[in-house]
C-alpha cells in the first residue's frame, strides 16, 4: 500500500511548524525524514498515522483519505495498517513483556504467541516475556516498543528515534529488524532520525524544513 502525502500544512496559532510538504513512499520501501530539532519531524509522523490533525493537505494510504475519517474510523484503520515506534516507548508498566507486544494482536483478535515470542527473538528480548517493564533498561523498553510495532505486520511503519536510545551493535540489529519486516512483508517504513547510520540505510532520505520537504 502506498502512502502518498500532498500538500501537508501543520500550525500552532500563527506559527507554521511545516508546509508544502508532499512526498510517496511505495510498499517495500524505506524512507529515512532528517532535519533540524524542533521543524516538526515527529509532528510529520504523528500526521501520517491520524494521530495529529493537518492545516492543509492530504494524507492518503492504500487509497483511504485518512483525513476524511472520522476518529473511530481513524482509531481502526491505525489499529489494522500502521506500526508505531514512539520515541518514549508508551510501554504499559501493568503488563509484562510478552502481553505488551501482544497489544496489537489482541485489539485485532489475532492471538499469536508464536508470533510474540518470535518478535522478542528477533529483537534480542528471548526469554524475558514476563518480566515487567520496570525491570528493563531504556534499551530494553524500546526493543519492546519495536517488537509491539511489528507484531501484528503493518503495512504502513512509523518510527521516532527508534535507535536514540540503544549502542551501536543492538542499533544495527534493531535497524535489521525494520528492514526485514518492510522487505518480507512489503511495508512502507518511514523512520525519523538523527543518526547518520540508520539514515545510511534507507532507500531514501529526505530534509524536512519549515518550508517543505526535499532529498
């Protein structure tokens, strides 16, 4: 599925955070969104998944104007299609390991724990299922908040910072993980960083400033 922005326009008051921002990230791609702090990057995101409202512009996945639904509709449509990678992780502290990443699958009726414990494999997180999240690291907590995202195979994955907070050996595993689930199951990956290095592997890379976005 695509997802195609055109003309995106985002202000608080009289200050514009962003503007003309159009861009298409096809199914399968990965598309790395680089800029200053503060020109809204994270704000872009939150846009992409319904989860912020727009000034002007259009926000289109898989041929559904997101903006045309109505919040219940929105809240469905991002339980089914979109992965989020929040930068303060958003894990449950009453949950365990396990039944956080299981979040997604159980909004959906989709019980899996093969599939759970397969995600904690993947993302270094074997055997830890039920520990709670005040047991984990920050490191930890956003392995968890990655294996949460990916769980259920979105077509559309969103990720705010998602190596900020790990060294640079789990980094390059974790940046393995999103490539795998975008490649193996066509996903569209839009990541927002600062690092250089997982910028370096993106298909693409495109600057976001007050006044649009380019390559």
């Amino acid at each position: 599925m695509t997802l195609r922005i055109t003309g995106l326009a985002k202000r608080y008051s009289e200050a514009t955070v962003f503007e003309q921002v159009s861009l298409e990230v096809a199914s399968g791609e990965f598309v790395a969104v680089v800029g200053e702090s503060g020109v809204g990057k994270s704000t872009l995101l939150n846009c992409m998944a319904g989860l912020d409202s727009w000034d002007a512009g259009s926000v289109v996945h898989g041929g559904i104007d997101i903006g045309a639904l109505d919040a219940e509709a929105r809240a469905l449509w991002r339980r089914k299609h979109v992965g989020f990678v929040f930068q303060a992780f958003h894990v449950l502290p009453h949950l365990d390991v396990a039944q956080n990443v299981a979040l997604p699958l159980m909004l959906l009726k989709q019980q899996d724990p093969a599939r759970v414990a397969h995600m904690l494999d993947a993302v270094g997180l074997g055997g830890l299922g039920e520990r709670l999240p005040q047991q984990l690291s920050g490191g930890q907590l956003q392995r968890v908040a990655i294996a949460r995202a990916l769980v259920h195979r979105p077509a559309l994955l969103l990720a705010d910072e998602p190596t900020g907070n790990l060294d640079p050996t789990t980094a390059a595993k974790v940046m393995d993980v999103l490539l795998a689930q975008t490649r193996e199951h066509g996903a569209s990956l839009v990541l927002v960083t600062h690092s250089e290095a997982a910028a370096a592997r993106a298909d693409r890379v495109l600057h976001l400033s007050a006044d649009g976005i380019r390559a």
